[in-house]
C-alpha cells in the first residue's frame, strides 16, 4: 500500500495557481468561476491529505457565504472522511468535490491536469 503525505512540486504549483484564481474570483464576485478553480484544486490536491482537506475546508467556507445548506453537510462529511483516503491513496481521481456529486464517483480528470499527473 502506497501513503501518501507530500504532494509533488508540479501538483503543489498547480494546486495554489487555482487558489490564487478562486481567491481572485471569490475577492470579485464572481463565484461561479471561484468555485470552478476550487474545484480543480481538488481535483489536483484529492492524492494528498494536507491538499484534499484544506479544499474540503475551503469549499464548506464556500457554503456558508452562499448559505448553501447542501453544500456546508456535504463539505462536513467529506471533511471527516476525505484526508485518510488520500493518506491511504483511496480516492476517486478526477471527483471535483462538491456535494453535487457523490463522493466516491470517478470523474473525467481535465486534459490539463491529466498532464500534470503523468509528469510529477
């Protein structure tokens, strides 16, 4: 069994660009392009517990400024339980995080990000 613990130097790069970008949106009102970004940082981060957590933490966060009943007990959950599967090296690659989707369905992981996998 492979543990998973420090998110490689590309993935780490790529991880705070989509913060830096949601945390710009977010600052400008545009929430749907804030919480797109957010969602590919979990999408990059979801391997690595620090990374996957600190996007579930975010995306509750999220919840609450949109008052997003479904959103705050879905981020609940995934933060209880989403940090030791990417300790363990059990996620659903590609599952963009949000309560809109279930938690453990793969997903399509974008061309972009696809890239940044095979080269870390």
């Amino acid at each position: 069994m492979k543990f998973n613990t420090i998110i490689p130097k590309n993935l780490k790069q790529a991880y705070s660009s989509e913060l830096e970008i949601y945390r710009f949106n977010l600052r400008n009102g545009d929430y749907n392009s804030a919480w797109h970004h957010l969602e590919r940082s979990h999408i990059i981060g979801q391997s690595y517990p620090v990374e996957h957590t600190y996007s579930h933490w975010l995306m509750l966060k999220f919840g609450f400024r949109q008052k997003d009943f479904k959103e705050i007990i879905g981020q609940i959950i995934r933060l209880l339980i989403g940090g030791w599967k990417s300790f363990i090296n059990h996620v659903p690659l590609g599952n963009t995080g949000g309560a809109n989707v279930p938690p453990l369905r793969k997903m399509p992981i974008p061309s972009d990000i696809e890239v940044l996998f095979q080269n870390k």
